[in-house]
C-alpha cells in the first residue's frame, strides 16, 4: 500500500507542476469511485456524474491544499460529499446561485496526449459516429471545443459551468471517445 501512495503522492506532485498526463491519471485512477460513491448516494446517474465533474473541478482547483497525510481517495470522497450536500440544500432552498468563480488553475497544458492524438487519426465520419455514442454533455463539449473551437472560457460561458468543470468534462468526453474508438477498431 505504501508504494501506491508514494505513486500517487507523485503523480499529485506532477499535477501541481501542470502535467496533464497526471491530472488524466488522477481522473482515471478515481473517477470510479467517487462515481460510485455518487451513485449510491444520489440514485440518479446524472446527477452522479455532475456530482463527480464537480468533485475533480474543485479538487483541482485546491489540488494545492491536499495534505498526504491523508488517502487522496477520501479526500477527493470528502470533497463530493460537501458538493452532495450544498446540491441538496440548493435544491430544497429552491434558489438559483452562481458559483465563485474566482481564478481557476490550470488544469490542461497544450501538450497533445493520447486521446488527442486518437481523436487526430480518425476520418470525420466515423468520428462523429462515435462521437453519437457518448453522453449528450459529452457530445456537446467535444463539438464546442473541436468542431467550433471554442476556448475553454467561451465553452464555459455558453454552458454556464465553470471553466474547471468544462475542463473536466472535457478530459472526462476524450478518454470515453478513445475508448469507443479503440473498442471499434
């Protein structure tokens, strides 16, 4: 166990210095089980997912105040929890808030990774065939930022999300699209 904590404890350390092949690590190490977490407590599939997006956006986003004394894997559950909850009081004071949206970290650096690269090879009409395979959010944030071009603030703007989340969703839309692209090979 120590040994996948000195990993992880690594793999943070490369995430604060920028690299988005250890964001795109932490995301696919926990995605599945703050999911998880999510879907029991919510019983409601978007709203797990929302919940998750949500969960990565904000621990990235103070990926700074991580302390390794702690599991990382109940810090990220931690974090979800506390969204769980302020969703729930929102959705009961029945009140329409717009997030802080104080400076927001950088969470991807230009440096192509896989997926992109995935994505590059394939010819546009079996692409957005498989494109018509994931989520309708996903669908959305691939096309805006691929298709239209937009940056990370203007597809943020026209989703009225964060532009963290965007950069979740984002991440989270190009790994489940090199997945089905692999898988369809």
């Amino acid at each position: 166990m120590a040994k996948a904590d000195d990993n992880v404890q690594v793999t943070i350390k490369k995430a604060l210095s920028g690299s988005q092949i250890a964001y795109s690590t932490l995301l696919d190490t926990y995605w599945n089980s703050v999911y998880g977490f999510q879907l029991k407590r919510t019983e409601n599939e978007n709203d797990a997912e929302d919940i998750t997006v949500q969960t990565f956006s904000k621990a990235f986003d103070k990926l700074n105040t991580y302390k390794s004394e702690y599991e990382f894997k109940t810090w990220l559950i931690t974090i979800s929890k506390n969204i769980h909850v302020d969703l729930i009081r929102k959705r009961k004071k029945s009140l329409e808030t717009d997030g802080n949206q104080d400076a927001v970290k950088k969470v991807l650096d230009d440096t192509p990774s896989g997926e992109d690269q995935l994505i590059r090879e394939q010819n546009l009409a079996s692409l957005l065939l498989h494109i018509k395979k994931l989520k309708p959010h996903y669908q959305e944030v691939i096309n805006l930022r691929y298709f239209n071009e937009l940056s990370y603030a203007a597809i943020a703007n026209q989703l009225n999300e964060p532009v963290n989340n965007v950069k979740v969703k984002l991440l989270r839309a190009k790994k489940l699209l090199a997945e089905v692209i692999t898988h369809n090979k």
